[in-house]
C-alpha cells in the first residue's frame, strides 16, 4: 500500500530526444495540445505540487519536462514518433553523469531496452561510437525497434553476455566510456498497483550482488577506460554500496569514486567512507524511482589513493 501510495506521487516525466527536437519545440506542442508551461522548477516541492493540465522544466536535469503522475503520453505523437521519452527522471542520471564529449566510444554493457543508450547518443549528438550489449534476444529486439524510433546511429547493438566482451579487442581500444546498469532486484520500482511489490531473499540479493561485483570487475578492465557509471533501481546497499566498495578494493588505488552532482539531495549509506559520493534516489526525496549512482574514475597514475 505504501509503495503504490508513494507511485501516486511520482510525476510522469518527459526526456526531451535531442537527436529529433528540442525544449523549445516541445514546450510548444504542449502549450498547443492546451498545457499550461510553468516555467522551471525551483524545488522538488513544486514539482509535487503540480496538477491539471501543467507542467514544468525540471530543477536537476536538463531537458526533461515534468508533468503530474497521472499524465499519460503513450499515445501522444511526441512519444509515437520518439521526439519525447518516457523515462523516470532518476534513470537519466547515469547518461547525464556519465557525460562523454561528442566523439568518444562508449560501452553500454548491460543496455535493453535502451533508454539510456539513446539518452547517450543524444548527448554524443550521434557523434562518435556506442557499443550496447544485452543478453536477452527479446530485450535486444525491443532495443532495436526503440533506437530506430529515436534516430539513433553510431550504435553497434549486439546480443552477447557483456562478461564474455573481450577487454583486448582491438575495436575497443578507444573506449574511454562504459555505463553499467546491470540487472537489479528492482526494488526501487515504485509501483501502480497495491501488493505488486515482493522483497528480494537473502539469497536472490546475494546472488545478484555476486552478479554486479563480476560485471563491474568486467568492466574495469577495458584499457582505455577513465570514467564509468555504475546504477541500479535497487534500494538495497547489498547491490549498491557494497559492491562499489568490493570491486574498489579489489582495485586497489587504480579507480577512486567521484564526487558528482553536489546538489542532489540524497546520496549514498555511509557504508564506507567517501559513499556519500554516491548518489540515492527516493520517491519520498526526490519524486521518483528509487535509484543508486556511483561515478567511478581511473586514478591518474602516480596520484593519491582516495582515503
Ligand atoms: N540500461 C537499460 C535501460 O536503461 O533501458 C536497462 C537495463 S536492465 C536494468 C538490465 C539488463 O541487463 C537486462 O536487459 C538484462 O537482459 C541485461 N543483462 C543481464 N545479464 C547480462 C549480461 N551478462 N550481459 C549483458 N546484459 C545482461
């Protein structure tokens, strides 16, 4: 009851795809679909307090707009034809955070449906080189379908275990990027209907973490690489925390966790010492999802270990 109490407050909100229009446009569109645009936010408060036929630029991310939680724009021509995005605001934190100039190769290791790949190519302007993988034959079906929709190009999609991608390869000697969303408990899913949410055991949780400690391990060790996003829609420090600070240790002084987005009101449990870097997201906090972050960077070399 609680957490579809909490789904009610989450607004719907609204990526706008760089790749096929802009803020501007849309915010036309909608003021002559009859919406009335409020301008940008100041707060978290405000966007909870919107309702009607209103809606507002978000606060924290570029680009994104914000409408009340029972706005549905699945049939909208916007969404039809991929100039908007359907997609939870703290699940754009990981493309926006990752941040790659115009240019770079990148890895979306663990990538279907692909809302954060085409958030990607949006802010590579479709310049430069994706590489998504995904295991799922399905997922990836969907994924192709969603990036054609979305105008994406530059994106090498392919159905394979990111842990068998060959940190060698010659096609990967420029990678300087990788996101990391792997599979998750899901427990930060706020969702719509009462009694649909189910704890993870104890068991699945440990199985899981044991999962996203081998990918995340995986991915370091692509030799070019110098910042990577690590995110999950898990509440759990099991998944979060826990595994941030394993595969750091395991490093040893070669990647240090970074400070980001300093305005972002929840961050990581002090697990261990520098997780506050990490960021948290909460639909009592932020208005959405609940969500991790945590921005991975290699050390320059010969440089301090982070304390
Ligand atoms: N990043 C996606 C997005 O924003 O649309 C969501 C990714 S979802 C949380 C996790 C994905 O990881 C699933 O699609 C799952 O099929 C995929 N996956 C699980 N194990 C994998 C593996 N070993 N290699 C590649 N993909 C994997």
């Amino acid at each position: 009851q609680a957490a579809s109490a909490a789904a009610a407050q989450v607004p719907r909100y609204v990526r706008v795809n760089t790749l096929k229009t802009c803020v501007d446009d849309v915010i036309d569109f909608f003021k002559r679909q009859g919406y009335s645009y409020l301008g940008k936010a100041a707060s978290v408060e405000e966007l909870r307090a919107l309702s009607g036929k209103k809606f507002l630029l978000d606060l924290h991310l570029p680009e994104l707009l914000v409408f009340p939680p029972q706005t549905d724009l699945h049939d909208n021509l916007l969404y039809t034809s991929g100039h908007i995005i359907l997609q939870d605001k703290a699940s754009c934190l990981p493309a926006f955070l990752l941040s790659p100039a115009a240019g770079s190769h990148i890895i979306d290791a663990c990538a279907a449906p692909g809302n954060k790949t085409s958030h990607l190519a949006a802010i590579l302007k479709n310049k430069g080189q994706i590489f998504a993988f995904d295991v799922d034959p399905k997922r990836v079906a969907t994924m192709n379908t969603l990036l054609a929709r979305a105008g994406v190009t530059g994106c090498q999609l392919a159905q394979q275990d990111f842990l068998t991608v060959d940190p060698g390869d010659p096609k990967y000697s420029r990678v300087t990027h990788i996101l990391l969303d792997p599979s998750c408990s899901g427990s930060g899913m706020v969702t719509r209907a009462p009694g649909e949410e189910v704890a993870p055991s104890a068991e699945r949780l440990q199985a899981l973490a044991g999962f996203q400690r081998r990918v995340l391990s995986h991915a370091l060790n692509f030799p070019a690489l110098r910042r990577l996003v690590y995110s999950t829609c898990s509440v759990h420090r099991e998944e979060n925390e826990d595994v941030v600070q394993a595969v750091l240790q395991e490093r040893g002084s070669a990647f240090r966790l970074v400070t980001t987005f300093p305005s972002w009101p929840c961050r990581g449990l002090s697990a261990f010492p520098g997780a506050e870097s990490c960021l948290r997201a909460s639909p009592a906090e932020t208005l959405t999802h609940g969500f991790f972050v945590a921005v991975l960077e290699r050390c320059e070399e010969g440089a301090d270990a982070p304390s």
